[in-house]
C-alpha cells in the first residue's frame, strides 16, 4: 500500500518534501495537473455577469480547485487562443 502526500502548510514545506522524498512510495493517483501564472496581471477588467453565470463560473472554479478569476482568465486564454487557430 502506498504513503499518502503530507499536508502542506506553505511553499517552502513541499520544497524541502521533495527534495528528500521517494514519490515512487507515494499514492499520486488524487493528483491533479497545476498550470503556474508567471505574467505579471497590471490590466483590470470590471463587467457586470448574470448573477446565474457567476454562480456556476464560482462552482466550476471551485470543482477544478481554482479560484474563479484564474478560472475567467484561463477561459478567456482559450478563447484568444482558439480563435487564433
């Protein structure tokens, strides 16, 4: 039976984790794929949204373990991106 992955309270505790432990002991089968934003965000959007779609873009964000705003962003990275194809 394989350990499950220790709790985290910060960054630099899962640094030091992973830098001694044996991942191949470990059960990774809950992990999920983590994209990482590096770009600075200076630009501010302010639209108004049907109360209804907020609240399903505020569930959906929150069954992928993303805040909703990263979600919104990463919606709209996708469109651009597919319209550009």
């Amino acid at each position: 039976m394989k350990k499950k992955i220790p709790a985290f309270k910060s960054d630099k505790q899962a640094a030091a984790f992973l830098e001694t432990a044996d991942l191949t002991q470990y059960d990774l089968s809950g992990a999920k794929r983590v994209l990482f934003e590096f770009e600075k965000k200076e630009a501010r959007v302010n639209m108004r949204l049907p109360e209804q779609l907020l609240v399903a873009v505020k569930k959906t964000a929150k069954a992928r373990g993303i805040p909703y705003q990263r979600f919104i962003r990463q919606a709209l990275e996708q469109a651009v991106a597919y319209a550009k194809k």
